[in-house]
C-alpha cells in the first residue's frame, strides 16, 4: 500500500486556505459516511422540492449542501458561498478572504442505483471591501480559480485537489479517517482511443460534434485508423476522474434537445473546477470554440459546452470546430 503522506500537502498554501479545504474535507467526509450507509441511512430517494435547476431534488443533494454550506461558512474566511442547490448566493464574513462554488452532489441520479455520485467545489478570491450579499462577486472566470477539487463516492473515497500546481489524488482511509496523498502527480496521457458522451443526444448536437463522433464510431476503418471505446457514468465526476486516472475524451456538447436549454452543464460548479484539474494534469479543456477557464460568466447558475481530457484528442474535436 502506498502512504506518501498522511495528510493534505498544499505546497504553498497559506493557513486560512488549508483550513478551509479540510472543512470542506469534513463535510465530505461526513457525505462520504452517509453515502456508504445507503438504505440504512435513510439519504436515498427524493424529496417534494425542485432546485433553481428545476430538477427534482434528491434528499442526498440537500443533506450535502446543508454539510457543505455550514462548515464552510463556520470557517470565517468565507465572503460568500454559491451552490447549485440554491438560487441565491449565500453571505458569510464580510472580511473573508475567499468565495467557494460547489455542486455538492454530482450525479444525483446515481445515488439510488448505488453507482458513482460526488461532490465538486471551486474556490475563488473574494473582492475586498465587496458586498457578501452581491452574487456578482462571484463572475470571475475559471482562470481566477485559487484550488479546485472533487470528492468521488466510489468503491474508495477519493479526492482530486489542485491549488494550481498540478493536480494531486488522496484517497480516504476509512480506518485512519483521513485522506492520504496517493498520487504525488496526475498525468493525462495525452492520446487515447476511449470517449465519453451521452449517445442518446447525437441527433440534436451541431454538425462540428456530429462528424467528429461519426469519425469515432468509423474504429479503424475512418479518418481516424482505429478504434475507439465508449464509456458513459452519468456523473462527471466520474467520467473526469477515469480520464485523470487513464486518459479519454468527455464531452457535453451544445444540443438542441429543449432549445431553452441548450447547454447542460454548469460553468461555475462542475466545467471551471473540472477544467482547472484536468489543465493542472496535463489535459486541454474548451467549449470547442475557446477555453472554458477564459470563459467570463455573466450569471452564477450558467451553462457551457464541454469538451475535456487528453490534449491530443481535445485537439482532434477542436479541429471539427473550425469556420470552413
Ligand atoms: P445531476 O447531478 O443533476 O444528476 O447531473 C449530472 C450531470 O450534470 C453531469 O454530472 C453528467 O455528466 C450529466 O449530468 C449526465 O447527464 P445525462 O442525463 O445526459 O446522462
């Protein structure tokens, strides 16, 4: 068994700031322990509530967010909090050096099939002297990022972590009760012969998405000369943390399913933090037409495209995006 260390290494992170992950750290934990009761805990199933997402609320997506919310404003170096289970920022201190994001389960359809589910969050610079009640202090883009992470309730606990200088991997030690570094440094191959996308859309998306796919699906005989594999979780947290482990390609490309809804995924709670770790291992990140961390959002509960993972394959998709 591997035990580089046995706890959080945060090379160059000041005290406020560690203390603040290992909060967030706590409260996962404590998800992770709910999470690993299933049925006995009584966190499966719904409630009667919608969130600001208008997606029916899982009683594991509230019990996370109240966790999450609590130890992270109990800190005091927190302005402001924004989460997707709520429609409103929520304020803390006023002298709090930091704004956290987070999704506090992603892939909440996962959770009553005992599949993958996790949470991710992203923490960014509070403007000083700003109003903690203002959501706008939020729109910063993915490139302000300070740390980013997620925790992945699987068969182990696992957590990726980046305070921009690369992306490290610990793993839970449920005896110990504390995350262990196991991975010193993430590294995406950069090529791979294994995507990610939910099929079921491909008549909706753009043409870009759609020839590039069908370029895929043609293996050894198409454009490409090989052939590709296919994987899907339903949890980006989960298809993220198989291309941190082994490379691939994830996309939740722009489709015309409900045109009031043409983007599903959040900029603020799952592209940015995700981004932030797969460009600190190595991998290439983009909405096909720019860099999602260059992204300037104009609302905290927006949605982007996103195409992420091993650089060359990234490449390849981007290729299918540009103006004929
Ligand atoms: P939930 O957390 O609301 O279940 O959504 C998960 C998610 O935003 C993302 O984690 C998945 O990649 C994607 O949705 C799955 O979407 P499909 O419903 O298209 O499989």
């Amino acid at each position: 068994m591997r035990r580089l260390a046995p706890a959080l290494r945060l090379d160059g992170a000041d005290a406020e700031l560690i203390d603040l992950i290992k909060s967030i750290v706590a409260a996962c934990k404590e998800i992770s322990f709910r999470v690993g009761q299933g049925e006995l805990s009584d966190v499966l199933g719904s409630t009667l509530n919608e969130n600001v997402q208008g997606e029916t609320q899982k009683k594991l997506d509230v019990i996370s967010n109240e966790l999450l919310k609590d130890l992270i404003l109990e800190t005091g170096s927190v302005m402001a909090i924004s989460s997707e289970e709520e429609e409103s920022t929520v304020p803390g201190n006023p002298q709090g050096k930091y704004l956290v994001t987070f999704d506090p389960l992603d892939g909440s359809s996962n959770t009553d099939i005992n599949s993958l589910i996790g949470t991710i969050f992203s923490i960014l610079p509070a403007p000083q002297g700003a109003d903690p009640a203002d959501p706008s202090i939020f729109l910063q883009p993915g490139t302000a990022q300070i740390a980013a992470g997620y925790v992945l309730y699987g068969p182990a606990t696992l957590m990726a972590l980046t305070t921009g200088k690369g992306t490290k991997m610990y793993t839970l030690d449920k005896t110990y009760g504390g995350f262990l570094l196991t991975t010193e440094q993430v590294s995406i191959p950069g090529v791979t012969s294994e995507f990610a996308i939910n099929m079921s859309n491909q008549r909706y998306w753009q043409p870009a998405m759609q020839n590039y796919i069908a370029d895929l699906l043609k293996g050894k005989e198409g454009p490409r000369g090989k052939n590709f594999n296919m994987r899907w979780i339903a949890a980006m947290v989960g298809d993220v943390h198989r291309i941190l482990c082994r490379g691939g390609i994830f996309a939740y490309p722009r489709d015309l399913k409900d045109p009031k809804k043409p983007d599903k995924l959040r900029l603020m709670y799952e592209a940015n933090p995700m981004s932030f770790l797969v460009e600190q291992a190595g991998g290439a990140s983009t909405t096909g037409y720019e860099r999602i961390m260059k992204i300037q959002p104009v609302d905290i509960h927006q949605r982007v495209p996103v195409i992420l993972g091993s650089k060359h394959e990234v490449e390849s998709c981007l290729q299918y995006h540009q103006p004929m």
